[in-house]
C-alpha cells in the first residue's frame, strides 16, 4: 500500500505487496502482441488505491477504498465493469476495501474489506451483475494485507485488529469458515513462499515474525526482533531463492534495523543499522542477490550472500517513497517525493543517475513500474498529475498527462498496457507502454 492510500493503520506505514511469483513466470519475451497506441481515461469510483494485474487473462482490477467496490478493466478492449464488494448492510463509504490479490491458475479474485471484516471473492471469468455484490467470506477484525498461494490454492488474510490470519480455502471458499491462525499482535503485511509451503506474518506491535506451517497443521513460530528497544518493524521482503527474509524496524532513538532472517532454521542471521530515519521501502533482485532498502533519502544496498552492506550509504535526496527494481537489465529506480526526481541506480557499479522529471518541482513522485519486456519505466506523479516515461537504455523521461493525484501504477508485460489509479478524481489512466504519448 502507498502512502497516499487511505487506511485505519496510520500512514507512515508502507506496506510492500510481494510480486506474485506465478505471474512472473508468466512473461513474455514478445512485444509483437501489443495492442495500438492508446491513452484513455476510465471513469471508476470513489479514492482508487491499488491495482493488481492478471497477465493471464490481460484483465487490470482496481481497489477503491473511498465506495465499496472494484473496477475490472480488460486491458485489450478498455471495458469497464464495476463489481460490488463488502456486505449489503454495510453502507458504501464504510466498506473500505483496501488490498486486492489474485490467483492466476483459477481466476479468482480476493478484496479484504476492512471497513466490514470480509472479503470479496470475485470468478474472473463470472463477474456477477450490476449491483450485485460478489460472495463474502468473514474473516477477523480489520483485513489489511492479503496473499495467495497458487501452488495449494490458499488465501491468507491478516486482520489488522484482533491479531490473528484467516485461511481461506480457495477450492471451496464458501462451504466452511476459513481457519482460524493466532499470530501476534497488529499483523500488518502476509508473504507467501509457495515452493516450500510457508506464510510469513509481519507483526507491527508485538515486534515479531510469525512464520505459519500449512503442512503442520498451521502451526506457528513467532521470531522476536529486536534487543530490547522499542522496535517497529514497517516492512519485509522474502527471496524465494536463497529462502531468506528481510524485516526493515525503526529502533529506539529514530534508528532503523534491517533484520536478516534464515527462514530455514528461522533465526536471525544478521543485524544491519540502516541510516537515521523511517525504513520506507524495501525490495529485493533474486537474480543478483541484492537487496535494496531507503530511509529518508538514503539508499543502501546489501549483498545477500554475506549480509553485508555494498559500498557507501547513497545520500539521493530527500523522501525516497518507492524502489523498483529492473531485473532483467539489473536497474534499480528510486523515486524522490521531496526533491521531485527519479534516480536510475547501475546494480553493478551502484552508480547513481537522476532524471529530472519535466512536471517541475511539484510533481512529487511516489511510486514507479517497470516493463520488463521493453525497459520502460512509469512514474506516477502525486501532485503533478502525470505519468513520466523513463525510456529503458538512454534514461530519457517524457511525461504524459493522467487523473488527479495518481497513486498506484501497474504494468500488464503480455500487452504492454500501463494502469495507472488516479485517488483525487476517481478515474484509471491506460497507457499503451510501446508508445505512452500516443
């Protein structure tokens, strides 16, 4: 979740959705199958927050937490269907859907609605009717982050205020209440590792990691962080490769921590001071090994076969809200909120590039996609109301008008089509990314 996404969690968090590993497998290497050049504007509904994408069925599905419902966008013919989520007792504005995720294989979509303690469970191929809300399943108090697994065709809920995760089971999702898991306390992000069948539970107040063991009957084990200061953890990262997970917590004094966990023994292996300031985001490259994580205006980057720091703390700017990274041509984009810039990192040398964004300094960029077919990157402008363009080789960035204060931007790779959700207006940019401006 952005920062700029309403929630009943206070903002400084920023919660990193993990990328869902089925989908990546899915891209493809072809840009021949791109639509025509195409911008449109769609009209959605109430403070679109998030998107996720289908790759397998080109279909764009955007959360609006301000009403109570979800934009399904196909992404070859710019359609629009509006499905109604949350209970019909509930009214629209209290609904409060606030995190989408979806399984590819069976074409399920999963909304937690926070505002009425369910979640939607929607058939991509069935949408129901106008107005008529998709089935519910209840789950605990306050859903904040969910997750799928593919492989076993479970859905992990984590209910932000009364501590626990709920289990649904994707096959028959309706017949029975979905399991019921005790973690700690105020769960706040859920990330599934599908080759080894675990769930890893981000635990803000009890300053822990609960790890779930579906084949041991969801048993459970709690990772305490921390050596005796008050320590909030904000975010973690999981590299399926290595079977390692990062935990960024701000300690006592303003100093924040990136734990390193080996999620085989479930210990920690590794303690990192990162550089004063509030950990806000987290990301990894399991191609190289890296991990990268921003405070304040500061990057620093970790070399995950020893767990040690690569070179000098990079001093960008100020505000660096979002890090994506371009694995395919081992980039890594950083976007400056308070200095208006987007800064290309080399993964091999770690030298450092800013493109000045051509929107002025009012653009403030908060968050960023990467095509990693083409090697465009998408920059979504909170207050500059754009869309900049950043080309793949040469950095060269051109910006495209979108809604107002766009939030949340992600790419469909089979298609190229960019979704961009736009909170201040209510309305879905569709870029085509082989010609954005078009």
């Amino acid at each position: 979740m952005t920062p700029a996404v309403a929630s009943p969690v206070p903002s400084r968090l920023r919660v990193a959705f993990l990328r869902s590993l089925a989908c990546a497998a899915l891209l493809t290497a072809c840009a021949a199958s791109r639509a025509q050049s195409i911008t449109r504007s769609l009209i959605t509904d109430a403070n679109p927050s998030s998107v996720a994408v289908n790759p397998v069925t080109n279909t764009a599905y955007v959360v609006n937490y301000g009403s109570n419902t979800l934009s399904v966008i196909d992404g070859r013919l710019l359609t629009l269907s509006m499905v109604t989520v949350g209970a019909q007792a509930t009214p629209a504005f209290q609904v409060s859907p606030n995190a989408v995720a979806l399984n590819p294989v069976t074409n399920r979509i999963y909304v937690a609605n926070s505002g009425d303690d369910t979640v939607s469970v929607i058939d991509g191929a069935n949408l129901p009717g106008a107005g008529t809300p998709a089935p519910l399943v209840n789950v605990g108090g306050t859903p904040y982050s969910l997750a799928v697994n593919p492989v076993t065709n479970l859905i992990y809920v984590a209910n932000w205020n009364d501590d626990s995760v709920s289990v649904i089971h994707g096959a028959d999702p309706f017949s029975a209440p979905p399991d019921t898991v005790p973690v700690g306390t105020t769960p706040i992000q859920v990330v599934v590792d599908p080759v080894r069948n675990k769930v890893y539970i981000l635990d803000q107040d009890s300053h822990d990691v609960t790890v779930i063991d579906p084949a041991q009957g969801n048993a459970t084990r709690q990772l305490v962080l921390g050596t005796g200061g008050v320590t909030q953890p904000s975010i973690m990262a999981f590299n399926p490769v290595t079977n390692k997970l990062y935990v960024a917590c701000l300690e006592t004094g303003n100093l924040p921590n990136l734990y390193v966990v080996d999620c085989a023994t479930f210990t920690l292996s590794a303690t990192l001071t990162l550089p004063a300031g509030y950990p806000s985001t987290l990301t990894l490259n399991p191609a190289t090994n890296r991990i990268y994580a921003a405070s304040a205006g500061t990057v620093v980057a970790v070399d995950g076969s020893t767990d040690q720091f690569l070179g000098s703390p990079l001093v960008l700017g100020t505000d660096i809200e979002g890090i994506t990274v371009d694995m395919v041509r081992d980039r890594i984009l950083a976007t400056g909120y308070g200095d208006c810039k987007v800064w290309v990192l080399d993964g091999a040398d770690l030298s450092a590039t800013p493109v000045v964004l051509d929107t002025g300094a009012g653009s403030r960029p908060q968050c960023v996609a990467v095509n990693p077919v083409t090697g465009m990157a998408f920059v979504a402008n909170y207050t500059g109301n754009t869309i900049t363009v950043i080309d793949g080789a040469p950095n060269i960035a051109t910006s495209v008008a979108a809604g107002a204060q766009p939030a949340a931007v992600r790419v469909d790779p089979q298609t190229g089509r960019v979704f961009v959700a736009n909170r201040g207006d209510g309305t879905v940019t569709v870029l085509d990314g082989a010609n954005p401006d078009a």
